[in-house]
C-alpha cells in the first residue's frame, strides 16, 4: 500500500533510535468463520455499501477476501500447530517448523503429508499432536463445528 510505503521509514528509524526491534503481524479480522458474517457487514458499512449488502447464503463468497484466517493452536518443541478456517474435513492441523509443513489428521490420528521435513521432525509433530489430541479437535470443532 502506499500509506505503508510512506510511513515505513520512519517506523523503522524511530526502531532504530529507541532499541527496539520491528514486528511484522499478519492482518486478521476474526478467529473462527461463524464470525466472518459480523465482519462481512461490519466492513458493508464502514464502506457505506448500503446498496450491496448481502450476507449469509446470499453473499457472494469470499467478497471481501476475508476468509482465510489461520490461528496457531499450539506452540510446542519448536512447531506452532495451525488450524486454517477456510480448511475442510477431515479434521486435521498444519504443523510448521521453520520450513517444515506436516500435516496431521486427526481422525484416524496420522501424517497425510509432509514437505520440508525431516523423519525426526514427521515423528515429533506426531507424538505432540498425540497428546495434545483432545485439545486440538476442540480447536477444530471450535473452528469449523462438529
């Protein structure tokens, strides 16, 4: 965005001058996608679109680009667990360690796909995701329903 462009250096010099590294976040507007419709009208009006609200089964999917929200469920031994709301069954989590992506299903509880990673990598994010089983498929149910 050119708004970022123009206050960027400055952001990084008042960085510099008072010692303190910068952070980069990523923009989320909601954690779990029963919430999306809240959003959806929420930006409507901001935006004064009066004229093209539609939300619910008459929304136009993804209209505003919204819709991906990725939490982190759980960070443990190095790995942060993500569950992705724009995700589909069968319930499972996206394991990441620097650029290692395994993903896990949860139901029955096994690796489907591993990229970048290595055997002890695959076998940790298992053994985490095994025992912290119950946690994670509340998280999924939280996030997607039951």
């Amino acid at each position: 965005m050119q708004e970022q462009r123009k206050v960027m250096p400055g952001l990084l010099r008042i960085s510099r001058e008072i010692g303190i590294p910068p952070v980069a976040t990523n923009d989320a507007h909601y954690l779990t996608r029963r919430d999306s419709e809240a959003q959806d009208v929420f930006l409507c009006i901001g935006r004064a679109q009066r004229g093209v609200l539609a939300v619910g089964e008459h929304a136009e999917p993804n209209r505003l680009g919204y819709s991906l929200v990725v939490p982190t469920v759980l960070r443990e031994k190095g790995f942060e667990f993500r569950i992705f709301t724009s995700d589909h069954r069968p319930p499972h989590v996206h394991a990441f360690k620097a650029e290692a992506e395994i993903l896990i299903n949860l139901i029955p509880l096994s690796v489907r796909e591993a990229a970048c990673a290595s055997e002890r990598e695959i076998a940790t994010a298992l053994e985490i995701a095994t025992t912290h089983h119950g946690r994670l498929m509340a998280r999924w149910e939280e996030i997607h329903g039951k």
